[in-house]
C-alpha cells in the first residue's frame, strides 16, 4: 500500500491540512439544528457578502466566467469537499457551504472560511 492511502484519503488529507474535524452528516445536523430527515444535497460555494450561490463556471484561456444565483437551489453542487474547496479557491470572498434539502425548507451550513 502507497504512503498517501495510509494516509487516508484526498479529503482527509486536506481536511487534516486545513485543520478541521471530520464530523458525520448527522452531527452536523445535530449541532445546527438541520431536520434529521433532510437530505444532503452536496457542498455549494456562497458569497455572503452578496448572500448568492455559484451556479456555473466556465474558465477558458483568457475568460472566466462565473455565474451566481440568489437560490442555493441554483448552486453548482460538489459531492466532496476537496472539489468544493478548490473552486471556493478561484472564487475570492467564498466560503464552502453544505446544503441540506427538507420537505419544507433548504438548509446552508458554512463548512470552511477561506482566508
């Protein structure tokens, strides 16, 4: 076995890098207060000065484009943090955020800020 997979996995290895905790899904429910019947629908990258989600991006040698709508439910959806993290990267003024998804109600829990 490699030395990286002793390691753990990409997402360890970076949660470990950025200094977080690994929590479950359930925990982090439990702590926010999010419905435990809510589904998580992946992590989403949030302006919260501007309180809008990315809803697209398309980068081209020259062009970035970056699309933000004001639902989460428009947000561009990562289902790991990893990829979530390194597009927040190239988005200053992000942070990553969970979305959760209830009957009723979609729940944003901030997962990292980004400096």
């Amino acid at each position: 076995m490699g030395q990286a997979k002793q390691r753990g996995t990409h997402d360890q290895r970076l949660a470990q890098k950025l200094g977080l905790v690994e929590r479950t899904l359930d925990d982090l429910k439990n702590q926010l207060n999010i419905p435990a019947e809510a589904e998580f629908l992946g992590y989403g990258i949030h302006l919260e000065a501007s309180d809008e989600f990315l809803s697209k991006f398309d980068e081209n040698p020259g062009v970035t484009q970056k699309i933000w709508a004001k639902t989460p439910e428009l947000a561009m959806l990562f289902m790991d943090f990893s990829g979530a993290y390194n597009m927040a990267r190239k988005c200053p003024g992000s942070v990553v955020v969970g979305i959760f998804d209830s009957e009723s109600q979609v729940w944003v829990a901030v997962a990292q800020h980004l400096t």
